[in-house]
C-alpha cells in the first residue's frame, strides 16, 4: 500500500509538470484569411505575457481618428525576436498590416507585419 501512494504520487508530480498546451483560436477573434493595413501613431505598447498589445491613433480620409489595438506576440516570445519594452514609443507613426478582427466596431487587429518608416526598423511574421 505505501509504495502504491508514492507511486500514485509520483505519477501525480510528472503530470503536473507537464507544461499546458491551452491557448484561445485567432479565428475565433480575427478574420485570419484576411489582411488589412492601418497606419497612425502610436499610444501605448504594452510588452507582457501572453500577448503584447500596441494601441495606435488612425485617422481615416474623412479626417476621423479612432483607436485601434492591435495584438502581438508575448514578451516571452518578443525578446527572442530583437524586441524589447523600450523598442516603441508613444508617439511613433507605425504602419501595420494584420488579420482584422471579427467584429470591425472594436478595432482589432491580429499583428502580423510593424514598420516604423522613421528608421527602417520593422517586424514581420506569425505568432501563437
């Protein structure tokens, strides 16, 4: 019976080690078989886990601004692709290009592309 409950234990502790593969769908959330492009200045970058969000100010043809958030990768992941929490700063004009989100009154946006025209500085590519 004792060696029973340290195996039963044991096996316990493996499981619990084991890391979680959970994570929300993006085709829940953005139109991923879509790409759309905003450009403005930026607001906010919020580099934490699990994702990062950059909020922009886009002004449309008609002269309108709205805010517009726009998902990224996790810190975790940024850091390891030259990204850090001091690479953007309110105020910088940023071109993105991204999935749009389902419902296009909250202006979302799934990253998938970051250029910054003022000094060449860009980011491209896909996350999970």
């Amino acid at each position: 019976m004792r060696i029973r409950s340290k195996v039963i234990f044991l096996l316990g502790m493996l499981i619990a080690g084991l890391p979680v593969g959970a994570h929300h769908s993006f085709p829940a959330t953005y139109h991923v078989d879509e790409q759309i492009t905003v450009e403005g200045r930026l607001i906010a970058f919020l580099y934490r886990n699990p994702h990062a969000f950059v909020h922009l100010n886009v002004t449309d043809d008609s002269g309108e601004t709205s805010r517009w958030a726009i998902e990224w990768a996790g810190a975790a992941a940024l850091v390891g692709q030259s990204v850090a929490r001091d690479t953007l700063k309110p105020g910088d004009h940023v071109i993105i290009s991204g999935n749009p989100g389902r419902n296009p009154a909250d202006n979302r946006l799934r990253m998938l592309k970051i250029e910054r025209p003022a000094d060449g500085w860009e980011w491209g590519g896909e996350f999970e």
